[in-house]
C-alpha cells in the first residue's frame, strides 16, 4: 500500500509542478534571449532581427493556452528585468515588450483557431497560413503598436520609418526563429535514433555550412556579392536528407555567421559606413528570402515523402493480398466445375 501511495503522491507533484517549470524554463530563455537581442541593435536603434519574437510565439504555439496567461506575463517581466539590467530606459521600452507580446498572442491565437494543434510546417497550407498569418499580420499588428507608442513620445512624422523597421526586425525573427524552434521539439530522439553514416552526413554537412557561410561573410568589400547564394545547394541538401530540423538547422548557422560578420564591420552588407541603411534591408531581404525558400522546399519534399510512403504502404498490402488471390484462383481453376465448364 506505501509504495501505491507514494508513488501516486510524487506523480501527484510532478503533474503540478511540471507547468511551472515550463513557464520558468520560458522566462529564462526569453531573458537571455533579450539580453543577446540587446547587443544587435545599430548606434541608431536599427536591428537586423529581434528573435526574442519568434522565440515567444513558438513557446505558446508548444504550450497549452490554459498556460498562455501565466506565461505572456512571465515573459513580460523577463523583459523589463533584461532591460534593467542593461541600464536600459525602462519606461521607453515598455512599448516594445506590449508589441512583442500583442504580435505573439495574436499570431498564435489565430494560427490555433485556423490550423488546429499542434501546428507543424510540414504541409504547403500550413506553412503558407504561418506566412501569412505571423510573419506579415501579427507583426504589422505588433509594429503598429511599437511605433505608435514611439512616434507618441517623440515625434509623430518618425512613425512610417519606425514601423518599417520595427515590421521587418519582428518579421525575421519569427520567420527565423520560429520554425526552428519548432523542428527542434523531437531533436533528440531522432538524433538518438540516427544511424552513425547518417550522422557523420549532418555533421558534414553541418561543416560544410559554416565554412561556407564564413568564407561569404567573414571578408570586408563588395567583391563576394556574387557568392552570396552558394549555401542554397547545401540548404537544399539539408532539406532533402534531414527533413525539416535540418533545413532550419541549417539557416540558423547562416542566419548567426551573417549577422554576427555584419554586426561586427564584415562581409558584402555591412552595417558600418555610409550605406548602412541600405545594407541592413539588402541583408533582411537575403535572409527571408532564405527562410522563405527553406519553408517551401520543406513542405514540398515532406508532401513528397508522405506519398512515397503512402505508396510503400499500398504496395506491401497487396504483396501481402497476392499469395491469397493466387491460392484462391488455382483453386478454383482445380475444381470440376471450372474443368466441366472448359469442356
């Protein structure tokens, strides 16, 4: 009976505590995250991408929404306290923290209530429906709240420039963060599962990404403007072998050698100089442009697997139907009615 009981009782706590865990293992992340985010933003408070956006709407689109009230203000206050940490003006950025967790409650929402849970990009119409619906409606939301309150305490004819900025940064870091997040939630049984080859292929690969990414971003001038899509075959080829964590793994290396070259004064877009400006959005186009691309292609090489599985399966059932109907028609051609119908 004590062992029953115990057992019960630690089951018990565990089912309790295990939500709060959670929501603290997201505060924490969406800290640090911020923190990180922090050191992107440019002298004139332009940034290339703000992840902490993408990384808050796939923490609710993995959560159940009973939790999304603990877990919006949880994160709200995991702001405020990475901003106080970097000495950052508190009340100036309250507006950013509402727009952040406005864009990623409505992106989530709506994206529940069409697609159903748990959402997946592995399919055209979902994917396209996480375009449409987080990537250019939730963050136009969220950037029309960011720059309204901003234009409100500084000056009213700074709105449009504010909220293209604000719209673009959101944009990338959900379409950036947000998949790979997503493709990254059974990580670890499937590289548990993988066969040494198949590893030694991704860490390959995975090689071959960085390297590459360095080479295209690492040197300063305008010269390797023409190399800047030679990581698409090997996005391809993570695509094409390791579904979707590996299309997204991928343009998550490129997407941190890039930003972190540019950030830092290298590579064909960087962000110091005269055409700073014009740089970072040639930049943020390359990137969606990826991630875009990287979208796509896992949707239709998924759709494609799923019909050659589903025709697999067809075909064992009836390599499994023939030795019957075979039996079955020798039979009956041995039976005398079939020998008297022949006469």
């Amino acid at each position: 009976m004590g062992k029953p009981y115990l057992n019960h009782r630690y089951d018990t706590i565990q089912g309790i505590l295990r939500p709060y865990l959670w929501i603290g293992l997201i505060a924490l992340s969406y800290f640090l995250c911020s923190r990180l985010s922090l050191f992107f933003v440019q002298p004139k408070g332009v940034t290339i991408f703000w992840p902490p956006s993408g990384l808050l709407l796939a923490f609710l689109l993995l959560s159940e929404r009973r939790l999304w009230k603990y877990i919006i203000p949880a994160v709200f206050l995991a702001y405020l306290v990475s901003n106080i940490a970097m000495g950052n003006n508190l009340v100036a950025n309250l507006g950013h923290v509402v727009a952040n967790c406005t864009e990623g409650f409505v992106g989530a929402w709506i994206l529940q209530r069409l697609m159903g849970t748990p959402i997946t990009l592995k399919k055209f119409k979902k994917a396209l429906g996480f375009v449409v619906i987080s990537v250019l409606l939730a963050t136009a939301i969220g950037a029309l709240i960011g720059a309204g309150i901003f234009a409100l305490k500084n000056e009213l004819h700074m709105f449009p420039r504010v909220w293209r900025i604000w719209w673009l940064a959101d944009t990338l870091g959900i379409l950036i963060v947000t998949p790979a997040l997503l493709a990254w939630k059974d990580i670890l049984s499937t590289l548990i599962k993988m066969h040494l080859k198949h590893f030694a292929e991704m860490v390959l690969l995975f090689t071959c990404l960085v390297v590459v990414s360095i080479l295209i971003f690492k040197p300063s001038g305008e010269n390797v403007h023409p190399v800047l899509y030679i990581v698409f075959p090997f996005l391809i080829w993570a695509a094409l072998r390791f579904g979707m964590w590996g299309a997204f793994s991928g343009s998550m290396i490129i997407v941190s050698i890039a930003v972190w070259h540019t950030i830092q004064g290298h590579g064909p877009m960087t962000t110091h100089g005269e055409k700073a400006s014009e740089y970072i959005v040639w930049l943020q186009a390359y990137l969606g442009v990826m991630m875009l691309s990287a979208l796509i292609m896992v949707a239709s090489i998924t759709r494609r697997n799923q019909v050659e599985e589903r025709l697999k399966s067809h075909n064992e059932s009836l390599k499994k139907h023939v030795p019957v109907l075979e039996d079955r028609l020798r039979d009956r051609i041995e039976t005398p009615e079939f020998e008297d119908s022949r006469m």
